[in-house]
C-alpha cells in the first residue's frame, strides 16, 4: 500500500513537472521570439554613424497584427525571390512621406495574382531614404542592399509594389538560406528549399 | 516523500523563473527627442470623425501622472512640415501600415503628424472588423511623446506601445505601467 502510494505521488510529480516544463518552454520561446524581432529591427535601422551635418527624421508606422508568414502569404499579391539590382533615390510624396524604390530582377515567382511578366523588373516603392541632407529613419520598413539576393512577400500599390507587412515581409536570401523576421518564429534562418516549400503549402491550403 | 514533490515542483518554477528572465527587455523604449516645454497642440484633418476619438487618448496620456498635456488647437488641412502637428486621414495604398507618425529632425520636437490609412476601416467602438480609432490613436500619441514601438509579444503585447494591431483591439486605450513609467521618465 505505502509502494503504491509512492509510485502514484511519483508519477504526479513527474507529470506536474512535465507540464511546467512545457509551459516554460512556450513562455520562453515566446519571450526569445520577441526579443529577436525588437534586435532585428534595431539592427536594420541604425546601422551606421549618421554622417556630419546629416539630420535624422523618424517615422513610425504601425502595423497590422499576426505578422506570420501564413498571414503574410495570403495577403502579398506577389511572392517572388529575385536580385536587388537598383535602390533609387529618395523622394516624398505629397503627404511628405519620404520612399525610395528599388527594383528587383525576379528569379522565381511563388504567387503571382497580378500576372507581372516573367521577366519584368519589379519597382518596390519601401518608406525612408536620404533626401538633402536629412535621414528618413522608418523602423518597421525593410531595407534593402544592392545585389542582395531576397525573398519578398509584395503587394499592389497605386502604381508600384510595396512589401506587405512592411519589414516582416521581406528576407534576405545568403548561402541558400532565408533570414529574416516573422511572429512564429522570431528570428528565421532557414533552407531556402524548407522555405520555400512552407510558403507554397500555406498558399496552396487557401 | 512530501520534500521530494515539493523538490520537484519547486525546481520547476524555479526553470520557469530563469527562462522567462534571462534576457534584457525594454519597460519602454524612449528615442531621445523632446517636447520643448510640457505641452503638445494638435489640430484636426478628421471631417466626419467624432473629434472625441481623439481627444480620449490625448486625456488618457494627460491623465498619467506626468506634467505633461496634449490640447486640442482646432482644425488645420494638413499639410506636411507646416508648424501644425496634425492628425489626418488619408489614404495610404502603398504601404500596409495602419496608421504612420512622422516627426521631425532635431533634439527637441517641433512638428509630429499622425496619419490613419483609410485604406482599412476604422471604428469608434470595438467592433470586430475595423480598427479601433481610439486604440490606435492612443499609440500613437505615444509616438508624440517620443516613446518607440515594442514587439516582445511576451512581456509587451499588452502595453499601448506594442507595435502591432489587431482589428477590434482596445486594449491599447489604456496604458500599461510601463507605458505610465515612460512619460513619467521623459516628463
């Protein structure tokens, strides 16, 4: 009796830990997810010294919720993966917002609901810029590198593209690996082929 | 028997503690520019929106135990870099973001002007499918204030300064603590 006793305090215990394993697990998966996105963003928008004599400006833009990559699958219009060729200069628009475009030579299309030519160049109008002498800073909007090869998940503007879910929805492709930010995951950095593969799955269930 | 139940249960709380506080969080995030004295005037672009939207944020970030005030000024069109710091509506088709807060350049603050993207729609009253104007306003006066989006879903998703937003969300017109400590810090 007192052996039975033991064996079903035992197994409680071990069950109770087990649980409280798991949620610690979850609470702290969720707490590294958030703290890579807040680096993430920090990293992508101070990177260098602001040159002497340079002003910085600050735009914040706040943006829809559940920034996953299945949200922002089923929202872009485009999904392409392609080569940053152009990164044009900056300009505002007459609510003075200040955009600069770049243009992307598309490799390969994933969706393409607004049928863009095969082999056309793609313009992304992206927030921020450097405009006489004064630095637009816009945190939450993807910054793209000359060549840089990427991965952008795209929507329809008034006349060019613009990246949906403004930062979250674009990824740099390097050593046939896709990095970048997303709410499931924090930090991703994974085979572009497993990438890949995920985003056709979610736009193929829709 | 009874030491070592309270042994295991103990160790894993004591897990829990330390994975949930390894890590620096921000209680707030502060971009270093300020307001000259301790008062805003806002003007008004909001034609058929109730001018109460706004000014319930505004006594909300007043009503935080700071010095500082937001006041309502009047109506102003607005117009980019004018002296007006002006919350508008327009409609912004090429960017997803809901509403979009531009400063100026400087250490202390001169001009901020908020625009709501029309591209969504937008309610007064928590309903399910618009964004709330309140909720969102709340943000971005924050913004005003110079306060920096958080994106910790775990220790931030339920302050104002959370950077992502939900349709129907209201639980940005009422701020967190630290959304409290942050105006208390900068005022």
């Amino acid at each position: 009796m007192e052996k039975e006793k033991v064996y079903i305090l035992g197994g409680v215990g071990v069950l109770i830990l087990g649980g409280v394993l798991f949620f610690a697990g979850k609470l702290y998966v969720m707490q590294r997810n958030g703290q890579e996105i807040q680096a993430y963003m920090q990293e992508n928008v101070a990177p260098a010294p602001v040159p002497e004599g340079y002003l910085v400006t600050e735009m914040q833009a706040s943006l829809p919720a559940e920034a996953t990559t299945k949200n922002i699958a089923n929202t872009a219009n485009l999904i392409v993966r392609g080569k940053v060729t152009t990164i044009g200069e900056a300009y505002s628009d007459q609510l003075g917002f200040v955009y600069h475009n770049v243009i992307i030579q598309p490799e390969k299309f994933y969706k393409n609901t607004t049928q863009v030519q095969q082999n056309a160049d793609i313009t992304v109008k992206v927030f921020g810029g450097t405009k006489d002498k004064e630095i637009f800073r816009a945190l939450d909007a993807p910054r793209f590198a000359q060549n840089e090869q990427v991965f952008v998940f795209l929507g329809k503007g008034e006349k060019d593209y613009y990246v949906t879910y403004e930062i979250f929805g674009k990824l740099t492709i390097k050593d046939n690996k896709v990095e970048g930010i997303n709410q499931e995951q924090g930090r991703v950095s994974e085979k572009l082929s497993d990438y890949e593969k995920k985003v056709v799955e979610i736009i193929g269930q829709k | 028997m009874k030491h070592r139940l309270r042994w295991i249960i103990g160790s894993g709380f004591a897990i829990v503690l330390v994975m949930t506080t390894i890590a620096p969080v921000y209680a707030y995030k502060y971009e270093k520019q300020k307001w000259p004295t301790n008062s805003a005037g806002f003007y008004l672009d909001i034609a058929g929106w109730d001018p109460a939207l706004i000014q319930g944020p505004a006594s909300t970030w007043n009503n935080a135990g700071s010095p500082f005030r937001f006041k309502l000024k009047g109506h102003n069109v607005y117009k980019p870099n004018d002296g007006y710091s002006t919350i508008g509506r327009y409609t912004l088709t090429d960017t997803d973001a809901i509403a979009v807060t531009k400063g100026q350049p400087g250490s202390t603050v001169t001009e901020i002007d908020t625009i709501f993207n029309m591209k969504y729609g937008w309610g007064c009253c928590a309903e399910s499918d618009l964004y709330d104007v309140r909720n969102v306003m709340t943000h971005e006066f924050g913004h005003w204030l110079v306060l920096g989006d958080l994106y910790n879903i775990f220790t931030d998703i339920n302050k104002t300064m959370y950077g992502l937003i939900g349709k129907g969300e209201t639980k940005k017109r009422s701020l967190h603590q630290d959304d409290i400590n942050g105006i208390n810090y900068i005022y």
